[in-house]
C-alpha cells in the first residue's frame, strides 16, 4: 500500500486552513485537493489529534464555498436519496463499501489508533450522513471511488474547477 499523493503541507497552507475553519488547523498531515487558486480544499487529518483525541474524519472539508454547498444540499434533503439508493442499487451500496474501505485505509497509513479501528466518516459504509466527509473523500481520492460524494459533487452549485477563495491563489 502507498501513502496517498498528498501535496506537503506549506505553513501558508496552516494559515489559510486555519482561516477557513475560523480556528487553529490540528493534525494536517498532508493538503488532499486544492482549489484552481491554490488554497487547500481539503485537507488529510492525523486519526489521533495532537492532544490525543482519535479524529476519524481523515478526509476534512475546509473551503467555505464547498462546505456552504454541501449544508444547502443536506438541507435539501440529498442525503434522503443517497441512503434510499444504498437501500435498492446493490452496486451503489457496494462501491459506497469499496469507498469506506479505501477510506479506511489511506488513513491507516497516518496511524493505528484503535478507538476508531474500522470506522470512516460520512456514515459510511451503512447510510450517508455527512456530504462534508464525503465530498471531502471524492476531491482527494478522484472520480469513482466514493459514489456518494460524487453524486453530492455533481448536485453541487459550487466547482472544483471555478475559485471562490476569498483571497485567491494566497496559498498558490
């Protein structure tokens, strides 16, 4: 197994994070996905904090724009759809599987922390219940891995490919 392609994390990079999230970035290990600009999108998170909390969510969402578009569709009831696809597509609910699992183990190389031992984020793999983690996980991982977050993606205002930094290409 390789350690995911993270691009290494910058102190500009903290500071930008940092400003997305409105407090202190902890535990980045490695910037996931960026924006066309250059700021992190997404950013990958140590599974134990540096004060020692187990931290699941290895894939965290901190652009502001996205993480806005993804409360508005949880709002509007996508994840209704989502966990109602898992329920009759046999195919959806098994790459949503092949999703947590992945998930699992990319963050596994950062750590083994056993309070959170075969757990990932978003609900994954039995329901949907967080489109943060999940777009989070389908920026960094690409296109077909996490088909939940792909959907939540594809029904989203916001683009990977538009910048809607409030300071853009301060990172780049």
């Amino acid at each position: 197994m390789t350690t995911p392609p993270f691009a290494p994390v910058r102190d500009i990079d903290i500071e930008v994070v940092s400003a997305q999230l409105g407090r202190e970035a902890r535990g980045v290990v490695g910037i996931a996905a960026r924006c066309v600009c250059g700021n992190p999108t997404v950013v990958a998170t140590s599974p134990r904090l540096p004060d020692g909390t187990p931290f699941p969510t290895f894939y965290y969402l901190t652009h502001p724009a996205a993480t806005a578009e993804m409360s508005r569709l949880e709002v509007g009831q996508v994840m209704v759809e989502l966990n109602r696809r898992l329920a009759d597509e046999p195919e959806f609910a098994a790459q949503y599987r092949r999703a947590h699992e992945a998930f699992v183990a990319d963050r596994a190389q950062f750590g083994d922390v056993p309070e959170i031992a075969g757990v990932s984020a978003g609900g994954m793999p039995t329901r949907v219940k967080c489109l943060h983690a999940l777009a989070g996980h389908a920026l960094a991982a690409g296109p077909g891995v996490n088909p939940a977050g792909d959907v939540a993606l594809a029904l989203s205002a916001w683009s990977p490919e538009r910048c809607e930094c409030a300071d853009p290409g301060k990172a780049g």
